[in-house]
C-alpha cells in the first residue's frame, strides 16, 4: 500500500516515513497542496 504524506515540516516528514516504513508501507512525500494534488495525478495511493 502507498502512502502521501503531506506535510510542510522535513522533520515530521522523516517521522512518519520511518514509522510507516517499519510497518511495511511505501511512502511519498508532499510539502504543499500542489504537489500533492501533482502526487495524486501520478501515482495511485
């Protein structure tokens, strides 16, 4: 399972990719709206 995290903190970022990585998630990564808009268009999450 894909998962967009969209956050504007690199910090929090890096949190939540880690954690959900251990689970077995895949993850990507926004800081705005716009490029998760972008993301979304792309990708299937």
């Amino acid at each position: 399972m894909n998962i967009l995290i969209v956050e504007d903190d690199k910090q929090v970022i890096s949190t939540i990719t880690q954690i959900l990585e251990r689970l077995g998630y895949q993850t990507d990564a926004a800081e705005t709206g716009e490029d998760a808009v972008k993301k979304v268009k792309e990708k299937r999450f």
